[in-house]
C-alpha cells in the first residue's frame, strides 16, 4: 500500500487554493499518488439560513472571532471521516500565536503517517475554546496575513517537499539550507565561469572533492554568521566560521 501524504485543509476560502494544487511538483505529485489534498468548505458547517461562522468578540473589540461550533464540527467530521477508514489524524490550528514554523518541524511533520489537518484562521482569530480541540498550534512567522490558507500552502510545500519522489532528486533536500547542521546553504554558482567581473570560486573548478566539501562547509558557517548569527552556537561563531583563504 502506498504511504501518501495526507493533508486536509478547512478553510473559509477553498478557491484560494485551486492554481496552487494544479501546478508545479505539487500538483504531480497528487496525480502520481504521493499527496493527498482535501478542502474542507467551513462554510458548510456555518450556523442557520446564512451559514454563519463569526460573531463579535464579547467585550467589545474590532473585528470578528470564528465561532467555536462551525470549526469545532468541521473538525470532528474530518477526524471521524478518516477514523473511519483506519486513519489517524493530527489537527493544526494556523495562527500567529502558534509555535513558529522551522524546518525541524516540516521534517518531523513529513514522517507522520497521520492525516494532517489544518484549520486556517480570518478575520480577528478564533474563539478561545477552539484550541481545546486540536493537538498544536502553529504560527508561519513573527507577522500577520490576511487568512492562514497562505501559511497552510508554505507548510504543504515545506513538509511535501521532504517527501521522497516529489523532488525526484531526494539529494537536494539533504543539502539545503537548515538542512545542514541547522546552518544557511553554502554558495552554488552555475555557467557562466564570469558574469560582469564576478568569477566562480576556482576551488570549485578544481575536481577536488574533499576541497570542495571542506569549502562549502566553511561557507555555510561565514554566510550564516553575517546573516543568520542567531543560528550558531559559540564554537561556530569562532574560527570555524572563518572562510577559507585559500581558495
């Protein structure tokens, strides 16, 4: 039986998604069966003749709160959708008070053989009681969108990506940023050998494997000490962080 990667998405939005499923590795890899995509309408689960979904916060405020029985029922019926079929399910709730997305996560996410089920937030948030019904919270960084469906795509293709068969070459998930020891990809350059005065470093001209991958280490700890420090450790903020002048 084939292991697919299963998300499900419920989302006040579902046409949001509709060229992001159809295109590029993501949409291949739906039609070859390594990923599965559910949009669940949470409109369906409104409450009465307008199916609504929002009310205003209690206490006053701006802005309007999902209400907890539209999102609390939307979840429960996609658990027990997949309950149903043998399946297991770990539901996410996407919002700025979550933990925020890193790549441990996307790595640990793509190892679950669990449907994963993410309820995109809008408008002002959720009501509190909502988060008593999932099993975490993420957040896709330090800022605020309009909607979580953009942060449900990124963590798709963070997580899809780590696959194997959805890249075909499963080598440049291993060698990418944060990948590596936790540290920013070292510099790659392509044809031409001189664009505009600026030369291919010649250590990678050389054949010189050992070079090579002595060069490259050496670099991924200098670009992310000038500009992601926070991601070293004191030993690596020290020499080993100095390039190697010997080209």
């Amino acid at each position: 039986m084939k292991n697919t990667l299963t998300f499900d998405i419920i989302t006040l939005f579902p046409d949001l998604f509709s060229s992001f499923l159809n295109e590029s590795l993501i949409g291949k890899g739906m039609l070859e069966g390594e990923l599965e995509i559910k949009l669940t309408d949470l409109r369906e689960f409104g409450i009465g003749k307008y199916r609504q979904v929002d009310d205003e916060p209690y206490g006053g405020g701006p802005g309007m709160l999902f209400r907890p029985e539209p999102i609390v029922r939307a979840i429960e019926t996609r658990k027990l959708f997949y309950e149903s079929q043998g399946r297991q399910v770990h539901s996410v709730l996407l919002t700025p008070q979550g933990k925020p997305f890193k790549q441990k996560k996307a790595e640990a996410l793509s190892t679950c053989n669990k449907c994963l089920l993410f309820v995109c937030g809008r408008y002002e948030g959720f009501d509190e009681r909502i988060r008593n019904y999932v099993d975490e919270e993420i957040s896709g960084g330090d800022f605020i969108c309009l909607g979580g469906e953009v942060i449900a795509m990124v963590l798709i293709e963070a997580i899809s990506r780590l696959k194997e068969n959805i890249l075909g070459n499963q080598d440049s998930a291993e060698q990418e940023t944060f990948t590596q020891n936790g540290l920013l990809e070292y510099p790659q350059y392509t044809r031409p050998l001189s664009f505009r005065g600026q030369h291919v470093p010649e250590v990678l001209l050389s054949g010189h494997h050992a070079r090579i991958l002595k060069w490259r280490s050496q670099q991924a700890r200098l670009r992310t000490l000038q500009r992601r420090p926070d991601l070293l450790t004191k030993k690596d903020k020290g020499e080993n962080a100095r390039p190697d002048e010997s080209g």
